[in-house]
C-alpha cells in the first residue's frame, strides 16, 4: 500500500502529466485509453485495500492502517471525477452529434434509395477526434487549453465521413441535408472542383446542428466529409503514406506527383464510372417506357 506522500504524488504525477495544464481542473480532456490507464493505476493502488471491511492493509505484512490514506484515495477518485466529468460530458455530446449526424445521412440514404435504382451511400465511417489531437490542435492555434475553447473553436472534433456511389450522389444528398431546418451549414470547401495540391478530393462541410440532453438543446459542430469510393481509396493511401517520415526528400516528391497523378487517373474513372451509370438509367427508363406502351 503506497503511504500518504505516494499517493499524493501519483496525483500530481496525474494532473500534470496526464494533462499537461497549466491548472488543473481546466482542461482534462482525455481519450478512452488514457482513462484506462488511470483507472488501472488507481486499481493498482486499490488492490491493497480488503474488500470486506475496506480498510487499507499493508500487502506486505497484510495489517490494516489507519483511515488515512484511505482518505487520500478518496480525495485522490474525487480530483478524479472532478478532472474527468467535464470531458466526459464534451465527448459525449461530440459523440451525440455524430449519431444525430449519422441518422440524418441514414435516412436520407433510405429514401433516395427508393426513388432510384441504387443505394446513394456505400458507407458512413465517424470519428471523435482524440484527446491528442485536440490538445496539439490548441496548441497549434494558440489557444488556451479549456472545454471552452474546443467548443468555440475547433470544428472538426466530430466528424463524419459519407462515402458515395457517384460524384452525383454527392451534391444531390449535400442539398437535402443542408436544406434541412436542423442544420446550417457554416463553412463549405469543395476540393472535388477545387482539388488540393496534393491532388485531394472530397466535399467538405462544416455544420451547426442541435443535441438534445438532459440539460436541453445544444448546438454543436460537426464536420462532413463527402467523398465518392475513389476519393476515398485514393485519399486513405494517400495518408498512410504522408506519414512515412523516413522517406527521403527525392522519394517523397517523387511521390507526391505520382499520387497527384493517381489522383487525376481516379477523377477519371470517376467521371467514366458516373457516364456508365446515366447510361444504365436511361436505357433502363427508354425500356420502362415501352414496357408501359405495350400495356396501353
Ligand atoms: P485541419 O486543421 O487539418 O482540420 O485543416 P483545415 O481546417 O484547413 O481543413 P481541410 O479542409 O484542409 O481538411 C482537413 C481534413 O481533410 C483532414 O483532416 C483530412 O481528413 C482531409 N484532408 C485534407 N487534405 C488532405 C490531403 O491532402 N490528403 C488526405 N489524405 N486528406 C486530406
Ligand atoms: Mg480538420
């Protein structure tokens, strides 16, 4: 059992370095892992406790001792609560608004997929950016590291990413969510008439849309990536390939043209793939309409 002083300082060790705040208790976002990794340091140091009376006992000469570290460990899980609590309840209503998000692209999905002949979604893949990600984010834009920031600030800690059939299949559900009383869209960037340099396409929307809680209703933003099966492919390789860091220089701008070229060649296909579509549907039409004078 670790005497009152380790305790206290494995609480130290874990405001400041979990957290690396400036004060504790501003911004203890964290991801799932880095939960279990307390939780697993805090069951380390429980392990020491017996389970009947809840008294502290030495492990090593298994005597109980007095209440008092007993009590550290108390202070030490309420620091705890009062650290986490409040990113638990930011990620939570990140993760709300994916679902919120996800169930509108879904539906959507249902209901065009009736009208015409095919599914408009292949697939809808979300994320919550993770606690890395959005401390380094702050970081980056100079921004102090509190709940308040991230909700004012950063866009994309939610985000959902709808991958489609077609380059049509894109715009056509793109007008139906925008339009919806619900969403209003903050930002639109379209890198599939605009590609990036490194030859990125994809339709990328920011919205404002409403969770609602226990406590009532909350905006909150969400960014949405809409892309067709190509855009995805190529976009995927694309950035398990940026990450490479040991490439050398003459390989990596070697690289980079011959993805921008790939890229080029799947716009291509992309394009061919729609034309093959428009050509299935029209002579799928030319024979319903037949089908139909037959009966008349
Ligand atoms: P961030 O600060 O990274 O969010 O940049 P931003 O706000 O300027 O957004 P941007 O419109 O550039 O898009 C950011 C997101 O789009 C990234 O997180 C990627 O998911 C995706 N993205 C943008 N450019 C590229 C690219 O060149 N390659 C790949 N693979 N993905 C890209
Ligand atoms: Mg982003």
């Amino acid at each position: 059992m670790p005497e009152r002083k380790q305790i206290d300082f494995i609480m130290t060790d874990h405001i400041n370095n979990a957290f690396s705040l400036p004060s504790a208790g501003k911004m203890p976002i964290t991801n799932s892992e880095v939960i279990n990794m307390k939780a697993d340091k805090n069951i380390e140091n429980a392990k020491n406790f017996t389970a009947d009376n809840n008294a502290p006992v030495d492990s090593a000469q298994n005597e109980p001792k007095t209440t008092e570290a007993q009590m550290s460990v108390d202070q030490y899980l309420e620091q705890l609560h009062a650290d986490f609590d409040p990113v638990y309840n930011l990620l939570t209503d990140y993760q709300c608004a994916v679902m919120e998000v996800e169930t509108k692209f879904n539906i959507l999905n249902s209901r065009l997929s009736m009208q015409g002949e095919h599914n408009p979604i292949e697939s809808i893949k979300s994320r919550v950016k993770d606690y890395d990600s959005i401390i380094r984010k702050l970081e980056r834009l100079h921004l102090p590291i509190t709940v308040e920031a991230v909700e004012e600030n950063l866009m994309d800690v939610a985000g959902v990413r709808v991958i489609c059939s077609f380059i049509d299949d894109i715009y056509k559900i793109e007008e139906c969510f925008v339009s919806q009383e619900d969403v209003t869209l903050i930002m639109r960037k379209d890198y599939i008439q605009n590609p990036k340099p490194s030859g990125y396409r994809s339709l990328h929307l920011i919205v404002k849309t409403p969770i609602y809680t226990e406590n009532g209703k909350k905006d909150m933003y969400v960014e949405v990536q809409m892309r067709t099966i190509a855009m995805d492919f190529w976009a995927s390789l694309e950035h398990k390939l940026r990450y490479k860091k040991n490439l050398n220089p003459d390989t990596a701008e070697q690289l980079a043209k011959e993805l921008e070229a790939c890229a080029q060649e799947s716009a291509k296909l992309d394009e061919k793939m729609l034309r093959i579509r428009n050509r299935i549907a029209e002579d799928g039409a030319a024979v319903r309409i037949k089908d139909i004078s037959a009966l008349t």
